[in-house]
DNA sequence: AATGAAAAATCTTATGC
DNA sequence: GCATAAGATTTTTCATT
C-alpha cells in the first residue's frame, strides 16, 4: 500500500460510487492502472464491501439510545448473549468491552414508546445479564466519515 | 416511499455498488424506473450518500476505544468541546447523551501505545471537561449492517 | 404518475505497449 | 503505468399503461 492507494482508500470513502474514472483522476492515474489497484484492495480485504447510507429519521430509526449491559462473566452466558443480539435488528452497533459494562449497544428506533417496547419485552428478557442501563442520545456530535487514512 | 423503495433501499445498504441493472432486477424493475427511484431517493436526503468500507486493521486503526467524557453544562463548554472533538480525526463517533456521560466517544487508533499519546495530549488537555474514562473495546460483536427498513 | 423499450453517452475492463 | 477498443452500464427520450 502506497500513497496512491491510501488516497484511493479516502475518495472511496467519501464517495464509495465514483467511477473509476474520476477516482483515477484525482489520484492522478488513468482508469486502468486505477481500476487494478481497486480490484486489489477488494481482494485483499482492504476494502470490505460498500454501502449506501441512509438517513434514520427516513425509515424511522431517527430515536438513538446507548445501552450499557453487564453480561455474567462465564463463556456460556456470553455466547449466548451475544447470538441474542444478533436477532435484534434495532442493535445496530454492539461492543464487547474490558471491565465494566460488558458490553455496549447502540440501538435505532422511532420513538420513546418504540424504546420502551423493546426495553421490555427483548433487552430485559436477554438471558445472562444482570443490569441494563439505558442513555439516550441526545444528539450525533460527530457524523461517520469512515476511518482517517494517514500518510 | 412504498415497498419497492424500501427494498432499494435494503439492496444499496447491503452492496452500494450494486448496477442499476442488478438492482432493477432484485426490485423487479427495469432499469429506467429504477435508477429514477434511487436519484429521487437520493435527492430527497433519504440516500445520504455511498461508502467504502475500510478494515481498520488494513489502515492501522485496529485498536478501538470507548471514551466517556463528562463535560460542563454550559453552553459555551459544550460547544467548544463539540468543536474540538471535530479537529480530532481519531475520533470515529460522538454523542452527546441525556443524563451522564455527558458525552461518547467512539475512538480508533493503532495501538495501546498511540491510545496512551492520544489520551494525554488530546482528551485530558480538552478544555471544559471534568471526567475522562476509556473502555478498550475487546470485540465488535455486531457488525454495522446498516438500518433495518421495516415494510 | 409510473413503467417499459430502445438508443446515445458514458463507463468498465481486457489487451497490447 | 498508459492507450486503445470491445463490451457493459447508465441515462435520456419517447411511447405505453
């Protein structure tokens, strides 16, 4: 990986559909050469896949909380912990953690009442925990731009 | 938005690159209607934009931190503290939250070494801040897959 | 109001240099 | 890495439902 693919990796980033084309461009190739270097990167799983990103207030997800879970500490109860959560379509981000809380949610729903419905009847429920601790965001302070690529 | 549209929708958040043509396809569409859709999905905000996925270990962010920072309630100091967080690029996502931590931090760094540099020259030295707390992130359990989009 | 078909413009991709 | 050319894809136009 050189410099031409880190910045590659950063105009795929912002735009993710770019032709190859304009990528070449602004990385200062022609299209083949760039085109190569972009089929080797997917290759080698440098570039994981791509995605469109859409707006949560669109589809109804615009209610973010936080949801800190302690999990018992045996490997049962977090396997089957954590396979729970793969069912839960809100969890849309989730963190195993060292120390204490186990383990971090970031959930997406309509609203309060949404929230208060999966609270009860899916996070609650979730076998091995010992404590839920529900924040609610307030406000995404800074937007995903994907990862810094350095020089 | 009718049910076609969420499927788009469904479709570009699993692969942003599809073809108009594949999508059309998945949609059960033909081309013409279907690329219409997705620029007025676009236009519309409800596509807020494309993205490649980048493997943080390929790029020398595979260190991961979750940072609970309590911030001053005051305008001023959330306000700079908000401001100071964006000139951070280590910094992949904030929130500012309801209740305490005033606010997360979702970080990304190389190793526990750049976590250590990280935290003594640009979180404990953030102005308006009365607490810092890191939780070295053990694993992602759930993978970012995008928004559900319910029917 | 939205779709489908077909044609023109553009882009991708393989090949030879 | 570049240039070219063949093959796909995108995108427009226009007729159709």
């Amino acid at each position: 990986m050189d410099q031409i693919d880190r910045n590659i990796l950063r105009e795929l980033q912002k735009d993710g559909r770019l032709t190859i084309q304009d990528l070449a461009q602004r990385v200062g190739l022609t299209s083949s050469p760039c085109m190569r270097r972009v089929r080797q990167l997917e290759q080698d799983g440098v570039i994981q896949g791509y995605r469109a990103v859409i707006n949560p207030e669109a589809v109804g997800r615009g209610f973010e909380v936080l949801v800190s879970i302690e999990v018992k500490r045996d490997r049962e109860a977090v396997e089957a912990f954590e396979a729970a959560l793969q069912e839960i379509p809100d969890v849309i981000e989730a963190y195993r953690l060292f120390g204490s809380p186990g383990c971090l949610l970031r959930i997406a729903v309509a609203d309060l009442t949404a929230y208060e419905r999966l609270w009860i009847e899916r996070l609650t429920t979730l076998s091995g925990i010992t404590e839920v601790n529900s924040q609610i965001i307030m406000k995404r302070v800074k937007e995903p731009q994907g990862l810094p690529v350095d020089d």
